[in-house]
C-alpha cells in the first residue's frame, strides 16, 4: 500500500509494517484520516473535520459485519447459558454439549474476521478488496489479531469435543468445557492486539470511540476467560476438581462481555466515528 500521488502525510506512521494509523492531506487539501482497524474492514477513510466516512460503507461491509457479530454472539451466549451459575449445576452434562456448538459460531465468526482482514487490498481508501480464502498480510497487526483470535477458537472445538466422550465421568464435566489454557491465551493476545491496532500504547482511553470500546470488552473477556482456563484444574491429591463455581462465574461474565463486544460491533461500523487514536 502507497500514498497516491499528490497526498501528503500530516501525523502519524506511513503505510508498512506495523502501521495502525495516519492522518493525510488529499489533493484538494481535504484531511483525512486512515487506520488499519477500518482498512481491513473496508471501511475506508474519516473526514477529520466532520468525523464521518468520506464514501459511505458498502452493504457488502454491513452485511459482513452482522454475520460477524451475529455468530460471536450466538457463540457468546451458548457460553453464557452454560456457565451461569445459577443452571450450571442443572445442565450437568448437556453443558459440553452447549460449549462446543458455541464453540463452532466463535470460529465460523473469527474465520469471516480473518477473511476480511486477508482480503483487505491495497488501495488507501479501502475500496479494493480481494477475495482469497486466506492470505499472508503479516505487515497488519489487525491479520495477526484475527488469524491468532481463529486459532484460539479451533483450541476451543478441541478442547469441547475432547470433553463430550467423558461425559460420563462424574464431577469433572464441569471443568471440561472451561476455555482452555492455549485458546484462552489466543484470545487474550488477539484481544490485546485489537487494542493496539486501534490505540498504539500501553495505556489508552478514548470513550469516544465506539471501535476502542468493542476491543476493550473483548479484552476484558478475554481476561475472564483466562482466569477460568487457570481455575479449571484437578486437585492432583484427590482427582477432584475444584475451583467449579469460580470457573462458571468467570466463564460466563466472559461470555457476557463478549456478546457487549459483538453487540457493539455493527454500531462501529456503521459511522460517525470517534477517535481512536489520542487518548484525549
């Protein structure tokens, strides 16, 4: 990707590796604003000066980002149901069951992430996309996020359907549809590289930013489901598990900040965008 002929760059890194986000003059002296979270969404560029899009999204865009959302949060509450503490103890072995069909929605949501992020072309303004079914954009830090949040969810088809053949274990179905430590892991540094794509420090706050908020709960979530994947052990002495109920109630707050993430996420989309870059 190259600045066309005749823009010129005002703030921020020029496209490469790494780049997240650059503000530029165009020929007609209108200043604009690009970054790579919306650049691998087809986005395209802000009018600094109204903070709307310059072209209006496709409906190609729209309806990709609702297919997005819409399996996160059918994976999200599958999660939720099977861990709420208060039916936990009532699902007993159908749980595994729930778990791993939500764990089939989280990766049909992240490979259409990680597609769209594949396929973001090299045009500045985002209107050129391909259509590979996968493809190396290792200078993205926005493709790292969506191809290792995709490996994270296959972690978790394994880690559940590993589960369903021991259902019949007593007590220790209860820790096996937890995230496990690797998928979990997965999600908490794509979460974090989300954050970072849309604000390149260690510290960021920007509320008025619908896309910093998206990352931040997935952040979040993905926190919660680390401490569940910790929690979920066998005590070695006993052979009984432990840590069930913290295990269910951090499951499932996970679960539930990650369908506020997807809920959000259409709304990010959509336009009339903050800033995302400043912390101020």
């Amino acid at each position: 990707m190259e600045i066309p002929p005749g823009w010129s760059v005002l703030e921020g890194q020029r496209p490469g590796r790494g780049a997240t986000r650059m503000r530029l003059r165009q020929p007609d002296g209108r200043p604009v604003e690009w970054s790579s979270w919306h650049h691998r969404r087809g986005l395209g560029l802000l009018d600094i000066r109204t903070r709307r899009p310059v072209e209006p999204n496709s409906r190609a865009t729209q309806v990709r980002t609702r297919w997005i959302a819409g399996l996160f949060a059918i994976g999200s509450v599958c999660f939720a149901v099977g861990s709420m503490p208060a039916i936990a103890s009532q699902l007993r072995d159908s749980a595994v069951g729930v778990f791993f069909v939500g764990s089939l929605f989280f990766t049909a949501a992240a490979y259409l992430q990680f597609h769209e992020a594949s396929n973001a072309g090299p045009d500045i303004a985002g209107a050129q996309r391909t259509t590979r079914f996968a493809r190396l954009r290792t200078e993205s830090v926005g493709w790292w996020a969506a191809a290792i949040q995709l490996v994270g969810t296959v972690a978790f088809n394994v880690s559940t359907l590993a589960a369903v053949p021991d259902l019949s274990v007593p007590g220790e179905q209860a820790l096996m549809w937890a995230p496990d430590a690797f998928g979990s892991a997965c999600f908490l540094l794509a979460s974090a590289l989300a954050l970072y794509e849309i604000c390149p420090r260690v510290l960021c706050w920007t509320p008025a930013s619908r896309e910093w908020w998206v990352a931040a709960v997935n952040v979040a979530g993905s926190v919660a489901f680390g401490v569940s994947a910790v929690a979920a052990r066998i005590v070695p002495t006993t052979g009984e598990p432990a840590n069930i109920d913290r295990v269910n109630a951090t499951t499932f707050v996970g679960a539930v900040l990650f369908l506020v993430g997807a809920v959000l996420l259409p709304a990010a989309v959509s336009g009339g965008r903050g800033t995302g870059s400043s912390g101020r």
